[in-house]
C-alpha cells in the first residue's frame, strides 16, 4: 500500500513510521524540511507525496486543512482514501470535503485519546461514506479505528463533544493543582482527585446528579471556596474553572423552567448595578421613551453612522426571537434611527425592545404598540438609509461596552450590560441586593418612633 502523510508533527511522524514498519511505501510532506523515520520519503511537495497513494492522511492543523485539500484535488492521480485527521469543526471538515470535490474518498477522521500513550494504535472515529474501508486501510498499523458511518463531521463533532469534557476536567484539575500549591496542600489534593477518578459510569451518575439535586447546597460551599483562596492564597489568580462551577450549580439550582433572562427581568436595575460592582450601568442621557415593562434579553449589537439607520434594517432579519437591539448611533439625537414602523417589524421578528445610543420619534405609537424603547433623545427628523454599519460587532452604548450576546436589562431606572459569562453571578449578587435592602428596610420601619 502506498500512503502519503501530509504534516510531519507529532502524529504524523508516528503514523509515517507505523506504516513503513508495517511494508508500505510512505512519502511524507511538510512545509519545514524535518527528519523523518526510517523507510519514510521526505518529499517537497504535496503532488509528490499523493502521487498514486492509496491512503492520504492529512495532519496538517485545521488552519491549513483547506489548502492542502484545494492542492490534494490538483494534484492526486488515483481514487485514493483521504482521511482528515486535523481536529477541526464538522463545519470546517465539509469545506475540505467541498475544496476535494470527489477527486478522493474523503473520510472525517478524529483521534480520540492519547497519541503519546496509543501510539499509531490509539482510537481513531471515521465518518463519512467511506469510513469502513479508511478503517481496513488503518488496520495495517492496529490502529483502534472504529467506523461509525454517518456524515463527514459526524466523528469530529464527537471529539468535540468529548473535548468538552477532557479539556474542561484538565483545566479543573490543573487548577485544583494550582490551589494546593497555594495553601501548601499539593500532596493532599493529589491524593483526592486521584481517588475519584476511578469506578467509571458509577462515578460519573454520581457527580452528575447530585450536581443537579444539591446544586443550592454546593453553589454556597463553592462560593466559600472561592472567598476562602481568594483571602488565602494569591490575589492575582482569578480561579476561572472554579468561578465557572459555581454559575454551572447556580444555573442548575435555579427554579425548574426559569430562565436567567426572565430572572434577570425580575431584578431592579439598581440592584443588579450595585451588585456587579456598579459597572456596566449605561449613562443616565438614555432613557426610557415611554413608561414601559422593565425587559432583559440578550443584546443583537448594531453599529451604525450617526443618523443611519441601514444596519437596523439589516439587523430585524438576522435577530433572534426574544433579542434586544442595542443600537450605536454615536449619541446623535438630531435624527431618528427607528419609529412606529420598525418597531412593528421588529414585534413581528420576536425582538422585545431596543436600547438606542441616539434619537427616536413616534414615541406615543411606542407606546400604543408597547414596544419598550430606551434612548438618548427624540426627534422627528427622519434617518438617512445609506450605511455604512456592522452587526453582531462590540458597541459603545452610553460609554459601556457591549458584546454581541451580552445581557442587557432596562427599567425605569435605566439600562445595564451584563457580562454574558458573568450573567449567574450578576443576577445571584443582584438578588442578594434585594434580599439585603429588604432586611434594612423593615429595620428602618421597625425603628421609626411610635407617636
């Protein structure tokens, strides 16, 4: 068998030489000039390395997974296997599929597990039309390849599946690590992540449901973690995977078919300004048009020229049921950006308000209509429909910087962007806001003289 490995790191020097060990004539290709293994031909160019190939294997990084394919397609002169093995999104595997354009039989490759550990005999997931006889060609080498049919990016979209998992549990334990060396506890902590991780699916049911059944319990035990390194160990670290657990215990402990966006429309804005820190409150210029409903939802971020309102219209067709439009107009209140008519369009696209750096008119059919709006000023003078102007991109609203996909929560008080990662913590510390001004209140009442 001829193969052809395009990429020379790591695995493609372990795959090059578990093929010549095994009595294939391999050619390897990679842009640096590298050693290569034994019986392994080092060619410049990839026409080389695929000329007459049975077997293409392609470990060149997800970055240049499409070129290389657009040169496999010029270049290949036999209907040879082409297995992707570079880990990417199934998205990305489909463009290579397309760049290849049936000039080979294209596989979705996925290494699941440790090359060090496996060697060329490690896991392998193919997908794809061809996946069964891209695993016969892998078992010269033993390699553990397990066809599993499907579509090319069905395997890649199980590695990622899986990365969620391998990459989140070795972050956790790097930073588990972390805070044993910090409070001088590594030999003991060492020996109690080691001792979880065995007894499999036991394990595993076990930790995913008493998650969700004590997820209250263990949010409170995890912030007291938190405030525990914070006062103990070094200041500087931020403990991300640990601030992360508690938004996922804080999520699972919340009532059952609540959202965070209806929660989050049930806080004062006052309360979740003082709670995150009083950051993030957008100036007090944009105000509410009318007396509306308080709203929360994600932001659909629009940026656009002073006085335009082009990128508005764009923006009522990409957004998304239950979104808030948050609009950079440059603070420019001398034309409107939107009116009576936009505001219908976009209650027919489920978007349940608008947040506007700049003008507005038609403010009692707002009204009429109850589509809340909060802005920086009115007008009448109608916008300009030219452009330029940018969706889903980071905007200035009322000097606070906002995400695509950011928070954004509007009452009579004002508005505040609330950080998407952030958002559990912000509502819990806005809660707790409530709860504390609550208990001063009823002193302040329980303390007024009885005449």
């Amino acid at each position: 068998m001829k193969v052809a490995v395009l990429g020379l790191g790591e695995a493609g020097i372990m795959y090059s030489q578990a093929f010549a060990e095994a009595g294939c004539e391999v050619r390897g290709f990679d842009i640096r000039q590298v050693a290569v293994p034994e019986g392994v031909t080092f060619v410049p160019s990839v026409a080389e390395a695929v000329h007459n190939a049975d077997l293409i294997l392609s470990l060149v990084t997800s970055r240049g997974a499409l070129a290389v394919a657009q040169e496999v397609r010029e270049s290949v002169t036999s209907a040879a296997v082409y297995i992707d093995l570079n880990s990417a999104s199934p998205a990305k595997k489909l463009e290579v599929q397309d760049a290849l354009d049936g000039s080979v039989k294209m596989v979705d490759g996925a290494v699941i597990g440790s090359v060090m550990k496996y060697g060329a005999k490690v896991h392998l997931l193919l997908s794809g039309e061809f996946a069964q006889e891209a695993a016969e060609s892998m078992s010269v080498i033993g390699s553990d390849a397990e066809a599993i049919g499907g579509a090319v990016g069905d395997a890649s979209q199980r590695k990622l599946l899986r990365s969620v998992f391998m990459k989140g549990l070795g972050a956790l334990i790097a930073e588990a690590m972390q805070a044993g060396e910090e409070t001088g506890q590594v030999k003991w902590m060492r020996t109690q992540i080691a001792n979880e991780l065995i007894d499999g699916e036991a394990t595993l049911d076990r930790l995913n449901d008493g998650t969700k059944i004590h997820a209250l319990r263990r949010a409170h035990e995890l912030k007291d973690s938190l405030d525990q390194l914070q006062l103990n160990a070094c200041e500087s670290l931020n403990w991300p995977v640990t601030r992360g657990a508690l938004d996922v215990h804080k999520y699972w402990a919340r009532t059952t078919g609540s959202s965070i966006v209806e929660e989050l429309a049930q806080v004062p804005t006052a309360a979740l300004g003082d709670g995150g820190d009083r950051l993030g409150v957008v100036h007090s210029s944009i105000k509410q048009t009318w007396k509306s409903r308080a709203i929360a939802g994600k932001a659909f971020t629009v940026y656009t020229r002073e006085g335009d309102n082009q990128a508005i219209h764009r923006a009522l067709k990409e957004a998304a049921p239950g979104d808030i439009l948050v609009v950079s107009g440059g603070g420019f209140t001398e034309r409107a950006l939107m009116g009576e008519l936009i505001a219908q369009r976009a209650q027919n696209a489920g978007i349940i308000g608008m947040v506007i750096d700049g003008a507005v008119r038609d403010v009692d059919e707002l009204e009429k209509l109850d589509f809340p709006v909060w802005a920086a000023g009115v007008s009448p003078a109608g916008p300009y429909k030219h452009g330029p102007g940018r969706l889903g991109v980071p905007v200035s609203i009322g000097g606070v910087v906002c995400q695509h996909r950011d928070f954004v929560v509007a009452d009579a008080d004002g508005v505040v962007v609330i950080p998407g990662e952030s958002a559990e913590q912000h509502l819990h510390a806005g809660l707790a806001v409530v709860a504390d001004e609550a208990s001063r209140r009823e002193l302040i009442r329980a303390t007024v003289p009885v005449t």
